[in-house]
C-alpha cells in the first residue's frame, strides 16, 4: 500500500506501469458527532477502512495507492453544531471529478471512492461525479462504503456486524452511537473525549424515518445531544472487529465489481 502524498513521481510512475494500480480515494466530512467524538470522525473511518481494504486487495494481485482524503463534504444536517462545515453538493462534485482527472491524467484511472459519511446530498454529488468521469471515459471508478446504493451500503458497513452490538437496542444506534464510538475507541482513541461517555444516557427516543430521510435536523431529533443510540455500549474490542469485517467487506465489493487485478 502506498499513500500518494508520500511517495515520490518516479515511484508513481513505476505503479501505474505495472498496469495493477487501484487508487482508493476515502472522503469524509467535518461534522459533529456528539461531545464526546471528533468532528473529523467520519473522515478518520474511511482512511482506516481504505488502509485494511488495501491489505486485501494487495492479496488480489493490486498495487493499492490512497489519495489523500477528501475531509470536507455535505453536511447540512448538523451544520447548527459549532465545528460542523459543509460545502454546496456541486462543489463537492466538482472536487472529486477535478481529483479523478488529475489521477487519470498520469495513469491512475481505476479510481475506488470511498464514502465515510451518510448523507442523501453527499452521497449524490459523489455518485454525479463518478459518472461523469466514467461517461467522460476518464476513469473507471467505484463508489463504496456509504452510498445511495442501500445493497452496498450494507454489504460494505452492515453484514457481519449488527451481531456484535452490546446495545439493548441495536435497531436504534445510528450516528455517534455505539458503532461510531467503538471505531473512535479502537482506532483513533487519543481523539475521543473517554471521561463523558459514561454520563451520556442512551437516546433512543428520536424519530427514525426522520433521522434516515434527513428531513429533520441532528439538533432537533438529538435534543441537542448530536448522537442516536448508546455511546457507552462502545468498547474498543467492539471497534477492532468493526474494523477488521468492514475491510474485508469493502474490499469484496471491490473486488466482485472489478475482478482480480490484470496478470502480468
């Protein structure tokens, strides 16, 4: 696995010549995910699912190149929360498409986008931007992880994990719940605020339809919280099996959409 920013041109160069570069792109956002979770969460999963869906993709044959991540996105849901930032969806179109030319450009035209954060718009403007570098024929490009795709939504971040809740209510974890805070606990723990979690009571109590069609915003469903579900069930051995069925996941949809990487 090589990550772009950090390599020099010749060895960029030397992947795209073996014909087997994947790039994985992993964007985010910069949201609230209650007091006890960084607002860069989001942007953070995705840089740990890209790095593990790597692994097993390199066993697939792949030389895997990530992209510096996209941290900045839509999220117009939580935008009343201070720290929250959100971009028009066009400009973020605009971004990726002008990212997946750039990466075209010098070979680099088998493009993974890899979404790490659950929003109607975002998810849209990603997928408009997928198409049309492929109707562009720029690049052959994927979207994964959160997409509006609910089948790949689940095959990429649902299958194989639900059954590890600790939750009395695992139909009503969601956003900074207990999932969230497992992955925060395992994989990036220096950034979670631990002394909070266990006085933050369990908010079930919130409108489901409202909070998954987004048609009403995080403050008002959450009581100002910013989190549904429970973040004391989180537990960092939770967090470390989500991340290692998660990656394994993503990178079989990966690998189901492109096949193996081409032989020498």
């Amino acid at each position: 696995m090589f990550e772009l920013a950090k390599i020099p041109f010749p060895e960029v160069a030397r992947i795209v010549q073996s014909g087997k570069a994947l790039v994985i792109l992993p964007v985010g956002v910069v949201e609230e995910h209650g007091a006890h979770l960084p607002l860069g969460l989001d942007s953070f999963a995705a840089e740990v699912y890209a790095e593990v869906a790597a692994a097993h993709l390199e066993e697939a044959g792949y030389e895997v190149v990530i992209a510096p991540t996209v941290s900045y996105g839509v999220a117009r849901a939580a935008i009343d929360f201070p720290g929250t930032l959100s971009l028009q969806p066009e400009t973020l179109k605009s971004l990726i498409v002008e990212i997946g030319r750039s990466l075209a450009r010098h070979g680099l035209d088998r493009l993974v986008i890899l979404n790490g954060h659950r929003d109607l718009s975002h998810m849209k403007a990603l997928e408009e931007a997928r198409d049309v570098l492929v109707e562009e024929k720029t690049a052959q490009v994927l979207c994964v992880g959160f997409t509006s795709d609910a089948e790949v939504t689940a095959a990429c971040y649902r299958e194989g994990v639900r059954e590890l809740s600790q939750s009395v209510r695992p139909e009503r974890e969601g956003h900074g719940g207990e999932w969230e805070t497992s992955l925060a606990l395992h994989a990036f723990p220096e950034s979670v605020n631990k002394e909070i979690i266990g006085r933050l009571d369990p908010n079930f109590d919130y409108d489901v339809e409202a909070f998954r069609n987004e048609t009403k915003d995080y403050g008002s469903l959450s009581g100002g919280r910013g989190y549904f579900g429970s973040p004391q069930s989180g537990s960092a051995e939770t967090g470390r099996k989500i991340v290692a069925i998660r990656g394994r996941n993503i990178a079989r949809v990966i690998l189901k959409a492109l096949g193996a990487a081409p032989s020498s």
